[in-house]
C-alpha cells in the first residue's frame, strides 16, 4: 500500500512539473540561435517537453569588438521582441527573477563565465551554447561553481545531437575503435581556434569517442586545413579535420557508418527543456571539459610545431 501510494505521488508529481509551463530567458541576443530556438519553443503546435516550455525574456548582451556580435544585436533582439513578445531585462538579475530557466546564447564566449555566474546564484538550471567559455579555465570554473551550487548545468553543440552521431554512441556499431569528424573551423581571434566553430566538429567527435583521450597532435594539412588526431585510451583514435559542411565516419567491432552530420536544432533544444523539467544534466561534465582540452591541447600542439601535447596537463594547467 506504501509503495503503491509513494509510486502515486511520484507520478503526480512529475505529471505537475511537466504541465507547468517553464519560462526560459535568453541571454546574449547577438546569435541566429536565439531566433531559431525561440521560433521552436513558442511554436503554438510543440508537442512533448517543448509543449511545456516559452522563451518569455532576454538580456540583450553582445559584444563590441567583435562585429558579428555586434552587427547583428538589434536584429535578432527587434525580431525577438516584434515577432514573438519577449521581454527584455536592462539586467541579468532582473531577468533570473522572471523566469525559471535560462540558456545563455552570447556568441562570444569570453563573457559567458560573468553571465552564468548570477543565474547560477539565483539557482536556475542553465544551458550554455557552444562556446562553452572562451577559455578551459572558465569552462572547468562554471561546471566547479554549478556544482557547489547545486544547479543543474550543461553545454553542447546540436551536432551531438544527429541521428546518426547518437546511433553510434549507442552502439549501433559496437565499440568504437576509430572515428573522424570534419566541420567548418572559422577563426575568432578572442578565442583558441578551434573553440569558435570547430567545436561543432569536435563535438561529434567526443559524443562518438566518449571520455579518454590522452594526447592530441596538430596538423596542417597541404591545403592549409587544420587536422586534430586525438589517441584515446586503449589504443583508439578520433580526428577532427576543418572542411566543408558537417560530417566523419565512425568504425566499430559491428562495422562503419557515417557520423557528423547536422539534423536540426530542435534535439538540443528538447534535451535543454528537458533538463530544465527534471534537473537531469544530459552530458557528463566531464566529457565536455575534456572536449575542451582537446581543442585547447591543439594550439598547444601547434605552438609546440606539432608535439603531442598530454590533455592532462591541458587540463591541470587551466585548474590552476
């Protein structure tokens, strides 16, 4: 009878969460994410967790020196508050007392540690998009600082969220003893290289490869492409290659397939709500810390003319 009333309460419980609508804010309104994202969360028509969930506010933000931050703030913000009623907040506190959620889109990464920060404090589950942060440190900071707090925390690039990436990471091909991965890896000079677009490639690459690289070498290739070769424990190894459009191959014990490929934002966006309904952070802190490193460790390669460079020492090098 216990049990049967416990598993009652259970279910009522999640029942209510689930049709309580959460209101997210968007920080940072100089990215096409934060019309896309939107356009999918306030569609009238969502069904499951994105029924339950509407961007309601913003924090404008953006970034002055760098000007596809700057060229494009009114735009989105004019778009956001015209076409679907968001309100905009002078400051990010104001904005954390109005909502119950927040995903900070500033496309430049370096302000996203003082952005996460005060939602951080107001304790709100928070997704941060790619860049996580514009350097390892603040990235390894915010997970550390969430973690203390008690508040739900990720970030992730869509690309980790193709079908066929997923499959892989599933098992559809067994263990996965070799993938590469390639995607555009335009440059930003306020960020390690492949911190700005790059990361989309990476990103597949990790969700394909998981925890464990140890050493990463760069490369340039005789194009003048860069080329990322990662040696993970156990003898595997994962590549990411700067080229045209978004994809790889992925080989394991039960066969090859293709990885990489791009299929839409509203993935990401439905496993953000959902962790903003449950508190359940999708991915492993530390898979995205170590993503991180990767690319980190790859200037660190070239500046070294091509070195293997140790992701540990990547890693406790950005702790200090």
């Amino acid at each position: 009878m216990n049990r049967l009333f416990f598993l009652a309460v259970s279910f009522s419980f999640f029942s209510i969460t689930l049709a309580k609508e959460i209101r997210i804010g968007l920080i940072g309104l100089d990215t096409s994410h934060v019309v896309a994202f939107t356009k999918i969360l306030n569609d009238p028509k969502a069904t499951g967790p994105l029924a339950h969930a509407k961007v309601t506010a913003a924090f404008r933000g953006g970034s002055l020196d760098i000007p596809s931050s700057a060229n494009r703030l009114d735009k989105f913000t004019e778009t956001l508050t015209k076409a679907y009623g968001v309100k905009i907040y002078a400051t990010i506190a104001e904005l954390c007392k109005n909502v119950d959620a927040v995903m900070i889109e500033s496309v430049d990464g370096r302000p996203h540690l003082r952005q996460a920060i005060p939602v951080i404090d107001a304790g709100l589950p928070v997704f941060i998009d790619k860049p996580m942060a514009g350097t390892l440190a603040d990235a390894i900071f915010i997970f550390q600082y969430a973690n203390k707090k008690g508040v739900p925390l990720f970030s992730s690039s869509s690309l980790r969220y193709g079908k066929a990436t997923q499959a892989a990471r599933n098992g559809s091909l067994g263990k996965i003893n070799y993938a590469e991965t390639f995607s555009p890896a335009s440059l930003e000079p306020h960020h390690p290289d492949l911190f700005w677009y790059g990361v989309h490639g990476c990103e597949s690459l990790f969700t394909v490869m998981g925890l464990g690289c140890e050493t990463v070498e760069r490369r340039t290739t005789a194009e003048g492409k860069i080329e990322v070769i990662g040696k993970w424990k156990g003898g595997r190894t994962g590549i990411f290659r700067e080229g045209k459009g978004y994809g790889g191959l992925a080989k394991g014990t039960k066969g090859q397939a293709e990885v990489g490929k791009y299929d839409g934002y509203a993935p990401l966006v439905v496993e953000a709500v959902k962790m903003f309904q449950t508190g359940k952070v999708p991915v492993d802190p530390q898979e995205t810390i170590e993503l991180f490193a990767f690319m980190a460790a790859a200037d660190e390669s070239q500046r070294q003319g091509g070195m293997p460079v140790k992701i540990a020492d990547i890693i406790a090098q950005a702790k200090q």
